[in-house]
C-alpha cells in the first residue's frame, strides 16, 4: 500500500509551510506529496496568508526534492487553457526529473471563481472531456507531427505539440469522482488512476467495480489501472492526542473514526486493510495541520512501518 501526502493549502500556508511538509514527506519515506488546486479557502477561519497556485508550488517543489512524486488532486480544469496546462505540467515534468503526476477535474467551487474572475461554465463536464483529449493528445504527439483537435470548447490547429514531458509517453494522469457513467467512462479512457475522495468502504467498492467494467468495455486491461482512495488523517499515540488533532483540525474523533483514518495506529492500519480489501493500493492522507510535523513522523513510524 502506498502512502502519499495531500494537502489543501488554501485553507491557510504559505509556500515555506508547503516546502517543510514536502521535505518531510521526502525524508519520512512517503510516496509522494500532492496538493489541491483552490484559490479560496472553504468555511471560516484566518483567510492568511491567501492562495498559492498548484503548479508554480510544485515548480518550486520540483527543484527542492529528489525523490518523491509530486502532484494534484485535482487541478480545476476551468482554471487553465488545456494547451497551457500541456505546458506547465511537462516542464515541471522536466523541473523534476520525471516525477509529475496530474489530476484533471471538472471544477466545482463557484465561489473562488466569481472571487478571482475565473468563469464558471455550465457544461463543465463536457469541457473536461476535451481537455483531457487534448493535454494527452500534445504528450503522446511523436516528435516532428502537429497536433489539430476541432471540439465545441477547444480548438487547436497546427500545434507542436511541445515540449515534451520526461515521462513519456507522459506523466501519470488521475482521473476521480462519484459519477456513476460518464465518470467511469472517462478514466476507462484516459485514466492512469482512478481515486475517490472521502467514501466508505462500501461506496468505494462499488464506484470501483464501474470503473472496471467501463474498462472492460473499453478493452482495457484491468490492472492496467491503479485505484486510490483520499482520506483525511488523524493518528494518535493515545486517545488524548487523536482528540488534541482532531480539536486543532475543527473535527470530532468520532467523526474522524466513521469518515477518515482517525485513531491509534493499530486502528488506522487496520481500517486501511479494509479499503485494500476492496482494492485500493494507494491512499493519499489528508493532512489539515501542516504545522504538525510530528504527526507525520508518527504515521511513518507507526502506520507506514505496518503496512510495508
């Protein structure tokens, strides 16, 4: 089971914040450090020190780690041109020696785009199956041809198709949600990994066995895929300091135990054991206090430590 890192920076951290939980995540032996894509933070509380962008935190990333893998969950694909995204993620591809991987979404939160004057499309499913068409089609265009897509949303005529990601033929993707069809559709289709955020056991089981049937459909292998689930994290020694985290993070233990990995580590392992039974090989812990390093000290040598 891997173990990656997720964090929501705009919720309040600047970069530096950013870097020491990165650096942590590098030296603690986890996978890989991922982040959000939001310009707004969600629910009250210091609005300090405002929004980072995701791909220019994980440029400046890419040159200060060696190892891990470095990525989104999810980029909003209403944020960015998909010729521009194209770009980006290959040359943070290149910044860090072929270490990217990009979540690609729809978009959802309307309020940080009427806040920073992003527009905020109706048909933003559609727009998201023709950005992910064209991001992997300039990837996967072979050195030397050109790149043309007639879409409703997008149009390119006579790219490049450059640059180049190191990764070829390019950089994982991860596609994620609770649609029942056009979701399971697309990762079939485009997916290197599909994960689904915040679900139970039960709901995860069931959203992934669509995912492999869409594949099916699709003639896709079916460990052609990696699946992933993302839950926020709260770990304790005892019960004194889950609830110490889980007062630090606005949460109830007992909420944290029925929605998240909350608890001692016997209790995290053991729950992470239940996703894997319904075939997860990955979880992205979400981590909600970046101040709390030894948290993560504590998940590496406690949690991490069982499951390897």
């Amino acid at each position: 089971m891997d173990l990656r890192i997720f964090t929501e920076p705009q919720q309040g951290a600047s970069y530096d914040t950013l870097l020491s939980v990165a650096k942590a995540t590098e030296d603690l032996g986890f996978d890989a450090f991922f982040r959000s894509d939001h310009y707004l933070r969600m629910g009250g509380g210091d609005p300090l020190p405002g929004p980072t962008d995701a791909w220019i935190t994980l440029a400046g990333l890419a040159r200060e780690t060696k190892r891990i893998r470095l990525g989104t969950l999810m980029t909003a694909a209403t944020f960015r041109l998909p010729g521009v995204l194209a770009i980006q993620v290959a040359q943070v591809d290149a910044m860090s020696g072929g270490r990217v991987e990009i979540g690609l979404g729809a978009g959802w939160f309307e309020d940080e785009h009427t806040a920073y004057g992003i527009p905020f499309p109706k048909d933003k499913f559609d727009r998201l199956e023709e950005q992910l068409a064209i991001v992997t089609g300039l990837w996967e265009t072979p050195e030397g041809k050109t790149f043309d897509f007639a879409g409703t949303h997008y149009r390119l005529t006579d790219s490049p198709a450059l640059p180049k990601p190191v990764q070829r033929p390019r950089p994982p993707v991860l596609i994620g949600g609770h649609g029942p069809t056009r979701t399971p559709r697309l990762a079939a289709r485009f997916a290197d990994e599909f994960n689904l955020p915040f679900t139970s056991t039960a709901d995860t089981a069931t959203m992934f066995g669509r995912v492999r049937d869409a594949m099916a459909e699709a003639g896709r292998a079916p460990d052609s895929m990696v699946f992933s689930n993302a839950l926020v994290v709260c770990v304790g020694r005892d019960e004194a300091e889950v609830a110490r985290r889980a007062e630090a993070i606005g949460r109830a233990p007992e909420e944290l135990r029925e929605n998240g990995l909350a608890g001692t580590p016997s209790e995290v392992v053991d729950k992470i054991g239940r996703y894997a039974e319904v075939g997860a090989t990955r979880v992205y812990l979400q981590v909600l206090d970046l101040s709390d390093l030894d948290h993560l000290e504590l998940i590496a040598a406690e949690v991490m430590r069982q499951l390897d």
